[in-house]
C-alpha cells in the first residue's frame, strides 16, 4: 500500500498553540497529569514518539478520563510507530468516550487500509469525510473505494483529492490505476505522466528544501538565502508556504513574512494560509498585525478550533479582553478538552471578573467568576470572586 506523509494540519496546529501560547508546562519533578501532558505534547510536536507514548500513558495512569487530551494522541504516537493493534484499541477507547469523532474515524479507517478491511476503512473514511480533519481524508476514503472494487466511488472521491492539491502525484497515481481498470486507456497514460512529472518535481524540490535548511544552519545568511529564494515562487501557494516555513524554523521571521502574505493572498480559503501568516505575525509580537488574517479567518471559518484560539490569544495581547473572552469561549466551546485554551480563557474569565467587581457591575462579575470555576473546579480565587459578587448583588438589593 501507498503511505503518505504525516496528517499535520488540525493537529500540529493544536500542539504548535500549546507549545507557544499555553502556559509553561509544570516542572518536571512534579509527577501530575498535567506535567506529563505538556512533555507529551512536546515530544508528539518533535516526532519523539516512544517519548510521547511513555508521558501520555503516565498521564492516562493518573486521570484516566483524559480521553481526547492524552488517550487520542497517544493513539497517533503508536500509530506513527506502526504499532497498529495498541494504536486502534487506544483509538476504539476514545470512540466509546466521546462517539464517532472525524479525527478517530479518519485514523481507524487508516488501519483499516492496513489491515486490508476496505470494507471499514470504506466506512470509517466516509464518517470523517463529512467534516474532513486531515487534507488527505478524500484520497483515503478514493484509495479505500478503489480496493473494495467500487470504481465509480474511488474516481469521484480521487479527482476531489487531485483537484484539491493539483500537485498530488499519489492521488493521480491512484486515479490513472481507476481510469485503467475502467478501460479509459488514454486517461490513464495522460494521469500516470502527470504523476510521473510531480514525482521528478517533488524530488527536486525535497533535495533543494535540505539544502536550503542546511545553508540556514551553516551560514553565511546571504547566501543562504539567495540559494532558499529558489524556491519562491509567486503563483505557487505551497512552494511558498514552505519557504516561509523553513524561514520561520530557522528564525528568521522577517524573511518568513513576504511568502506567507503572499501564500495568504493566492489561497484565501484556506484556513492554514491565514493562520500561518498571523501565526507568524504574532510569534514576532506585531498583534495589530496578526489581528487582520486571523480575524478574516475565523469569519470565514468560525468553527475551526485553531483559528479561534490564535484569534483569542492576539486579542488577549491586544488588550481587548471583551473579544478575546468571546473567541476563547468559542474555542473552548469546540474543543472542551484543549488545555491551553482553557486556561488562557481561565485568565481572561478572571480579568474581567475583576474588573466588573471593581466597577460594582455585580452580575457580570459573576457570570465571569462563574465560567472561571467552571474552568477551574475548585479554584479559590474564582470562588472568592463569586462570593464578593454575591455580596454585592445582596448589599444592592438592601
């Protein structure tokens, strides 16, 4: 079977906003779920899996219910390290604990295809495809179809795939192998030579990313950079992505901006084009900046966990706590079990909390203190907050 690179999309953005907007993940000596789920997440964003399995299952040993924060991502460890029978009994745990979930169907249909069940990889793929977590769910569920036998499905689902990323030299593999079956010969040859050429393309271009990350590395810098902007090309939103990308990995935000505004203005329905750039932006502290792409984004798309949160997260800095209350309600709303955004929501919940106490605007200030312990169960401060709150509502109505 044909294997495709990593799915990065929903989830390296989610631990990419863990690692730099969540707080510091608590010191190593202490032995709390939450502490091995920070160096989980570290290690599962630096393809550290054996390391990423260990933290999430000492997790999972102290708070069992974790299940989308410790037990899903432990299921995509062991799926990367091709232990596929551990990786599907983690993702059927998951499955029973909060339903058919599009991330889990999309990786049980990936086993699924593994196990050569294209049956259920059929029926799996086609449960996540109607909310696709992953860029490469359509050429999945067009494989699956076309090992099941269903050529009209597999060509649907396969020209979706090539459509969607014109420089996908599987899904025309794929689909050459569907037209060849049907009998459309010269579709076929026509599909198998644009496969062939994006492969000769995708090698060149690998060979000259390596280089391009090595030159960064060894410097000097301006030639460096006159060998990577080979790589720039103006029309091409996923050449340009990549250098921004290599930039930004190597430091030099500044370089990285040029093509990702550029990425940006050619893809703009593509949600992770927007947030790169803002991304960017706020990774360099110009949050004025980032607040034009991410908010087009999140207007755009408004149930897209990772937009709100970034979006949420450049409004805190702003200053604007009101709208930053509103997009991390929003964000904690899609996903209940994101630590990092629960907490900066936490924050600003108490902020505003406080504020409304001062300015003896009671019943907001308990609504503020009440969604901060529903954050937090427990928390002393939030329960202080929502008894001076209470007391004042009962003092006004003396």
């Amino acid at each position: 079977m044909t294997l495709r690179g990593k799915p990065r999309l929903e989830l390296a953005v989610a631990l990419a906003l863990l690692v730099w907007l969540a707080p510091a993940a608590a010191p190593q000596t202490q032995d709390t779920a939450e502490a091995h789920l920070g160096k989980g997440y570290d290690a599962l964003k630096q393809d550290r899996y054996d390391e990423a399995v260990t933290e999430f299952r000492a997790a999972l040993r102290r708070d069992p219910t974790l299940a989308m924060r410790a037990r899903f991502p432990l299921a995509v460890a062991l799926f990367e390290l091709k232990q596929s029978g551990e990786a599907r009994r983690e993702f059927e745990a998951v499955r029973r604990e909060v339903g058919d979930h599009p991330n889990v169907s999309y990786y049980l249909g990936r086993l699924d295809l593994l196990d050569q069940n294209f049956a259920g990889a059929v029926r799996n793929l086609s449960k996540a495809i109607a909310k696709p977590p992953f860029p490469d769910t359509v050429y999945y569920l067009g494989l699956a179809c076309f090992k099941q036998g269903d050529l009209a499905a597999a060509g649907k689902w396969l020209r979706q795939a090539a459509e969607a990323n014109p420089r996908d030299s599987l899904a025309r593999y794929q689909l050459a192998m569907v037209y060849r079956q049907q009998g459309r010969e010269e579709e076929a040859k026509k599909a198998f030579a644009e496969s062939a050429e994006l492969r000769r393309r995708d090698t060149d271009e690998s060979e000259l990313r390596t280089e391009c990350a090595q030159k960064l590395d060894a410097g000097p810098r301006t030639e460096a950079h006159a060998l990577c902007q080979r790589l720039y090309d103006a029309g091409d939103a996923e050449r340009l992505t990549a250098l921004g990308t290599i930039y930004g990995q190597h430091g030099d935000l500044e370089d990285a901006l040029e093509p990702l505004r550029r990425a940006a203005e050619l893809a703009p329905e593509r949600p992770q084009m927007q947030y790169n750039l803002a991304f960017t932006y706020y990774q360099m502290g110009r949050f004025e900046e980032a607040r034009a792409p991410i908010a087009k984004a999140v207007a755009r798309w408004p149930d897209l966990f990772q937009l709100n949160f970034l979006y949420g997260a450049v409004l805190a800095k702003l200053g604007d706590d009101a709208a930053a209350y509103q997009a991390l309600s929003r964000a904690h709303e899609l996903n209940l079990e994101d630590a990092g955004a629960a907490d900066l929501l936490y924050r600003i919940a108490v902020g505003l909390a406080g504020k409304s106490l001062a300015a003896r605007q009671y019943p907001d200030a308990l609504r503020y203190f009440g969604e901060a312990a529903k954050l937090r169960p427990g928390d002393a401060e939030a329960r202080k907050g929502m008894a001076a709150a209470e007391a004042g509502l009962a003092g006004g109505a003396r």
